[in-house]
C-alpha cells in the first residue's frame, strides 16, 4: 500500500476495521500525513495511533479530495512517519530533510500598543496548510508543529489579508507580530 500511495501520489484515506478497532490514515500527495485509531473505549491521534497499528494490518484505499485530507490531517498530524511501518517491518522512506524537533509554537498579534484579539491565523509549510487558529484576548493563537520555516497568515475582521515568513526552532517558540494601527 505504501509503494501505490507513493508512486500515485495519492491523496485519500485508507481505513482498517475489525470487531474491536478501527484505523485511519490520511495520505496526501502519497505521503502519509495523519492517524487516527479508535476502539470502544479510546480514540487516539497521530503519533500514539500509530504506535498502537499491528504490523500487517490490511487497509482499503479511499480516495479523497485534498483539500479534506489537509483539515483532517490538522487534527491527527503524524510527526515521526517511521512509526508507520510496511508488512516487512520496513520504514518509510523520508523524502526531504528530516525534522530535527517538535514543539508548540506561540504567535502574539500586536495591533500597535494592543494585543489584536479575534483574528485568523493560519500556517502554511510548503504551499499546504497546517493549522489555523483565531486570537485570544491577548492576542496569542498557538500551534503544535515541526521545527522550521512557515509562512504565517494574517486575516483580520475586514478580510485584509497580510503574510509573515517565520522560523520556528527552539530559540524561536514564542513569536510577536506587530501589525500597523
């Protein structure tokens, strides 16, 4: 499954049931990007689920527009794609740089003197949206994301729309975006 989900550059969801447990894995552009595992008394995300998916496992292929696959995988991100493994207990191959760190990114929206409460923000890596969140009253959104360089988008109430290329490391987990009044 994971050599067609990769040569295909399939964006979808394969899924695998039994009595007890069920299993989601969110593939994008062949990658597999988010899980999900689910029994009658847990549901877990991400990394965990995929910690808990038996080796050999059969999944069907769904597939599914992008765009869905994407807000899924906001929920359900897989970090460290080597927890999925093939029926030979292989890993998967990484494509690109591996990441060197995981952690949760602070934003604080400064509109002049004033934290700037309420307005949209989103994270894009690559083109591909990872989270998105609105302000507190302070001003503060978070996200919990991989280590490195993110364009951030700002839409206020007015729907003007303003982009940030930030770095996020651990030097950098608590970012101030001071907008003009």
């Amino acid at each position: 499954m994971l050599k067609f989900t990769s040569t295909q550059k399939f964006n979808g969801i394969a899924v695998a049931k039994d009595d007890e447990r069920a299993f989601y894995l969110a593939f994008l552009s062949g990658e597999p990007e988010g899980v999900i595992y689910i029994d009658e008394r847990e549901t877990f995300y991400g990394d965990k689920a995929a910690k808990l998916m038996p080796d050999g496992i059969p999944f069907v292929l769904h597939a599914v527009k992008a765009e869905i696959v994407t807000s899924l995988v906001m929920g359900c991100r897989l970090f460290e794609k080597s927890l999925i493994k093939t029926h030979t207990v292989n890993q998967i191959p990484r494509v690109g740089v591996t990441s060197t760190g995981i952690g949760v990114l602070t934003l604080t929206l400064m509109h002049g003197d004033a934290p700037w409460n309420g307005v949209r923000v989103s994270i894009r890596k690559d083109g591909l949206m990872v989270g998105s969140d609105i302000t507190t009253g302070t001003g503060s959104c978070g996200f919990r994301l991989m280590y490195g360089d993110y364009t951030c988008i700002v839409e206020d109430r007015l729907h003007s729309v303003k982009l940030f290329e930030i770095r996020f490391d651990r030097t950098h987990g608590h970012i101030v975006l001071n907008l003009p009044e």
